[in-house]
C-alpha cells in the first residue's frame, strides 16, 4: 500500500559517450552502436510525491537551459516513464513529478533519458515496486535509445540499439578510478537525432582498439590516453551540418582542451582537462559569451 503524500528526490545524472561507434544500419531503421557512457555530475533534480491516482508533471529551469525547446507533457519522456510504469505494474497510485532542469535540452548529454531513468528508478522506490535492475532497463527501451544505460548507472558499454546495456568494469572493477574533468560547451541550438543519423555516410572506420584503448584509459584515469582515443562516428556528418557546432569545438580547441568530442548526436560538445584548475582556465577563456560548465565524470561502478 503507497502512501500519498511519500517525496523521493533523485538526482538524475548528464551522461557523455566517450566513443560512439556506428556499426551499421539495421533492418528496423536504427543504426547498430557501440559506445561507452560515462555519466558526469551535471544533474537534474526530480522529486516525486505519490498521490492517490493522478499523475502530473512540472518543470522549472536553471538559467541556460530553454524552456521553450521542452514539448507537451504528454510527449516528456519522463512523463511517458511514469505512465508506463503505471501500467506495466498496474499501480493505482499516482505520482506528481517535479524536474528542475540544468542539462541543456536536445544537447546530446541524455538529460530528456536521464529523467526517464529517473523516474523509473524512483517510482520503483516510491512504489516499493522493487522489481529488478534488469527489468527496469527492459521497460526503458520502450522509451528510448539512452535509457537503459542510465537506469544501470556507471560507466557502461552499451550496444545493439542501445539496449544492450553492461557495467564497462563488470568483471574486473578497478580499485582506484580518479575519473576526468571536462568542460561541456552548448551552442544553444539543437541537432535533430534522426536527422543526424540520417546524414551518417560511414567513412569513419570503427575498429576494436577504439573500445580497448578507452576503457583502458579510464581504468588507468589516464587523461592524455583518454583524448587520443576519443571517438565519435557521428561527428563529421554533424559538424558539416551543423556549423555553430564545429565552432564551439573550434573555442574549446583554442582554449586548451587536451581532447575535444561532440557528445552523443550534439549540439553539446565537451573537451577534456588536466584536472580541476585546468579546467576552470579553460571555462575562464570560453568567457561568458557560450553556455558551459565544468563537470567531473561519476564513479565507474
Ligand atoms: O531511441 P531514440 O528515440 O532515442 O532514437 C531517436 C532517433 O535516433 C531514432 O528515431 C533514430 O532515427 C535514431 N537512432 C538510430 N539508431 C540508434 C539510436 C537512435 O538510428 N541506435
């Protein structure tokens, strides 16, 4: 029996793809991935209080992020989470969802996944639904892509449509994972995924090393190994269509980056540090004028 009136609060983590390898165009119209996400501590912020059966959503924004760029509600990805949540477990409860958003919206960093995750893995608590973890990264499939590696949390290999989902370290977890700084830049407009798939042309050879030589460098918190390896197969179709994008790859190239990617399908695209001090230099150089932030990438596992 759910109690109406219960709160969960859930910081729902930004993730970046470190690589992001197109294998291929499936039968179904997506493309074969393989990538390794990491999420980083760009949150935001879901609280949810149980009702008796309604569900409801609001959502405010921190300055940055475009409130105009969010869709009907009925569309939220984390809305539709708790629908289906609601549904696949016959709840009766309700929920009322808050999101306070930091993550740039259609950014590429997953934050529209992120609170999807965040709601499933909430409502599962909220609801004392306790189903298991592997279930839970089924039912977020339905939704999209990026969902199931952010209900599984950590850094991840994830491949097929994106629903093959596991722990990067699963059999081997390292004993110290310093992680990495990196700043994320936004040029403030949005890059359309299927449109950005659409005008993948191949070209970029994928090749086991990729895989190998970054999940090694972040076993090793190696920083300089982590910027040569760094992959994404997208990038060339999206910098050639999207110019605003190659620019601010262009600034975080200028302003001492030891590595630089477009995250995910973009606009976001970050650039890694040295450490926190370099880091901040670099966000000091970008100056006012474009969206960024430091972030650090979360523990492995
Ligand atoms: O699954 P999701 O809704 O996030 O995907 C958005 C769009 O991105 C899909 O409609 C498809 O055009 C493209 N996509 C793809 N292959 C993937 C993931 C996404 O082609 N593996």
């Amino acid at each position: 029996m759910v109690r109406a009136g219960s709160v969960i609060t859930i910081e729902a983590r930004a993730k970046i793809n470190l690589t992001l390898e197109i294998l291929g165009k499936r039968p179904d119209g997506y493309h074969e991935l393989r990538s390794i996400v990491m999420p980083v501590s760009l949150t935001d912020t879901i609280t949810l209080t149980s009702t008796y059966a309604q569900t409801a959503m609001t959502i405010t924004v921190s300055p940055g992020v475009d409130l105009t760029k969010i869709g009907a509600v009925d569309k939220n990805l984390a809305f539709r989470a708790a629908r289906l949540m609601q549904e696949s477990y016959r709840v009766n409860a309700g929920a009322r969802i808050h999101i306070h958003k930091r993550i740039p919206i259609g950014g590429g960093l997953g934050g529209g996944s992120a609170d999807a995750a965040g709601v499933i893995m909430g409502l599962d608590k909220l609801w004392q639904l306790h189903r298991p973890l592997e279930e839970l990264m089924v039912l977020g499939a339905e939704l999209g892509s990026d969902v199931p590696a952010l209900v599984h949390g950590g850094a991840v290999l994830m491949e097929g449509r994106g629903e093959r989902v596991r722990g990067l370290f699963d059999d081997d977890a390292p004993t110290l994972c310093e992680g990495f700084w990196l700043v994320i830049a936004n040029p403030g407009l949005m890059c359309s995924t299927p449109d950005v798939f659409k005008k993948w042309r191949g070209g970029l050879t994928a090749g086991p090393s990729i895989l190998h030589n970054m999940a090694s460098s972040i076993r090793t918190s190696d920083v300089s190994a982590a910027a040569e390896a760094l992959h994404n197969g997208l990038q060339p179709a999206v910098y050639e269509n999207y110019p605003g994008v190659a620019q601010i790859a262009t600034q975080l190239q200028e302003a001492g980056c030891l590595g630089v990617l477009l995250s995910g399908s973009g606009a976001s695209v970050f650039g890694l540090a040295r450490d926190e001090a370099h880091g901040q230099e670099i966000g000091r150089k970008l100056g006012s004028g474009l969206w960024h932030v430091l972030v650090r990438t979360c523990p492995v596992v």
